[in-house]
C-alpha cells in the first residue's frame, strides 16, 4: 500500500482520491486471497467488479470507482497494460435530478445553525463549494477586497474562482488571534500539500496558509515533530445541518451537499447565465451544469390541467 501512495502523491492525486484508491485494493486483495495481485493479472479485475455489480448491488457511481482503482493499480503502480476486459457487467447508471431545497427552505434551515458550522453552511450555500474545498480553503485564498474565494485544486484538480459571500471576515480575524496564540506556544504550523513544505519550510507557520476552519485540536506530525492545526472534520458541519434539516421540518433527502445543488439552481432562476455558473461551479463539461436547468424549470410554478376543470 506504500507504493499506492507515493504513485498518488507523486501524480498529485487528492488525498480523497488516494484514500477511495486504497479502500478499494485492498478490497481487491481480499477478494482474491490468498493470490497476489500480479499472480492475479488485469483478468481478475473483471470478477471483482462483476462481484460488486451482482452480489453487492452497489451504485454505478461506486462501481466506477472501484474499477478506476484497479486500472490505477495495475497501469500505474505495476505497469502492466491492460487490454480490452471482456464480460464487464458495467451498472447503468440513473439520470436523476439532484435534491434541491427552495430559498425559504435554506434560510429556514440556516437560521437554525449556529456557530462555526453554521458559517460553513453559509459559505456553502452562498459559494456553490463542495464540503471538502470548504474544509481546505486556506486564508490566502480569500480575497474579501474583491469578493472572491480562489479553489485551489478542487475535483479533478481543477483551480477555479467563486463568490465570496460577506459573513467571512470577523470570523477570520478570529481564526488570526487563534494563530498568534499558537505561534506564542511553539507552535502555529499548517500542513503544505506537495513538496512546498521541502521548498518553503517558513510558508507553513505563516497565517496565509493557515485553513479558514481550523481543526479545535493541534496533532503532532510524525516526520518533523512539528504541532500542526489541520482543519476541521467534514462531519461536524454535516452533523450539524442534519439537525437543523430535521427541526426546520424540511421533508427532503437533503445532505450539506444540497447547499450547492440549491446555490447553482436559485442563481440560474435569478437570471445568471449557464456558462457563469458553470464556471463557479467548476464543471468541465457544460452538460454537468445543464441538470439545474431542469431543476429550475421543474420548480418553476405552474397549474395542472386538472385545477382548471370543474367539477360542480
């Protein structure tokens, strides 16, 4: 699993992405135990992910994980090509529309959240981020002169620039005191991602590359012996919105991710063009951005057929 890593940390693979990578070959490694993945070759690839279709009914999207992990394995850590797989069962998958909550829906469920993750809410919603860019946004990165949030290496490794929403900036300060503190105690230092912690070893205690949501706890890295704050965990603000969901009776599948399907369909009905918010969003293809259309059509008020009848 070592090697797992230095491949994805070398091919600059989000630490996500590696995690996903790793989960899923040493599924692959269970399922064909006790043969080694190369006694196994690129042929064992299609019984596993048939299993996963067949036996385990797992969604098309994980399925596709799954397989994209054993393409990574065999192609770029043993370096063996893989020809055509024959007998793949790849798992259709759905054209559904994604859950999107109604502005007096947010604000309900908003006005029920407090604290730090009440602030990651509204970022969420008023930026169009995903949780984890949220998580990692650092304070370099916010440009509360010009409005903007700069996403450094979001999905797919793609930088890209948002609206920066104007609830951001007592909180920061905040985040700054906090840092000064750490910095009185030896401590004070961000992880780097990449090799910029060998190349700018000062970067790290700076309070440009500290995270806007800071973790509560400082953790000792096991390779410098250095305190670092990490940031926050993704499910504190997760944890958080479910609850205000459920006390704002909003009865719908909705996850903190809803924030975003909510922030591009409400700027589509305000009149932002599609294009613009594809480019907030950060989807390569402009199909991807295309779904709110029909979201935003769907919500759209209008009277049924039946309504104009009557009955008397």
């Amino acid at each position: 699993m070592d090697q797992v890593s230095i491949v994805c940390r070398r091919r600059h693979l989000s630490r996500r992405t590696e995690e996903a990578y790793r989960f899923w070959i040493r599924r692959y490694v269970h399922f064909h135990k006790p043969h080694h993945p190369r006694t196994v070759g690129p042929e064992g690839i299609v019984g596993f992910v048939n299993h996963l279709a067949t036996a385990k009914h797992v969604a098309a999207s994980t399925q596709s994980q799954a397989l994209n992990a054993l393409l990574f394995l065999y192609r770029d850590v043993f370096e063996v090509e893989i020809g055509h797989l024959s007998g793949l069962k790849r798992i259709q998958r759905r054209d559904s529309l994604p859950i999107v909550l109604t502005a007096h829906e947010v604000s309900a469920i908003l006005r029920r959240m407090d604290g730090v993750t009440a602030l990651m809410a509204h970022i969420l919603y008023g930026s169009g981020l995903r949780v984890t860019e949220c998580m990692t946004l650092r304070i370099k990165d916010v440009d509360m002169k010009a409005g903007m949030i700069h996403v450094r290496a979001g999905k797919g490794g793609k930088d890209r620039t948002t609206i920066l929403p104007t609830r951001l900036q007592r909180h920061l300060l905040r985040v700054a005191s906090r840092h000064r503190q750490d910095v009185a105690r030896g401590a004070g230092f961000a992880p780097l991602p990449n090799a910029l912690e060998r190349k700018y070893p000062s970067a790290s205690r700076s309070l440009a590359w500290q995270f806007v949501f800071p973790s509560r706890v400082l953790r000792r890295c096991p390779s410098t012996e250095r305190w670092l704050r990490w940031h926050a965990s993704e499910s504190g603000v997760q944890m958080a919105f479910k609850t205000a969901l459920q006390e704002a009776r909003v009865i719908k599948q909705a996850s903190v991710h809803t924030l975003r399907h909510s922030f591009a369909t409400h700027l589509l009905a305000g009149g932002t063009d599609i294009r613009t918010i594809q480019l907030l969003l950060g989807h390569r293809n402009l199909k991807t951005t295309m779904i709110y259309t029909h979201v935003e059509q769907a919500a759209r008020k209008t009277t049924s057929p039946l309504d104009y009848l009557d009955f008397d």
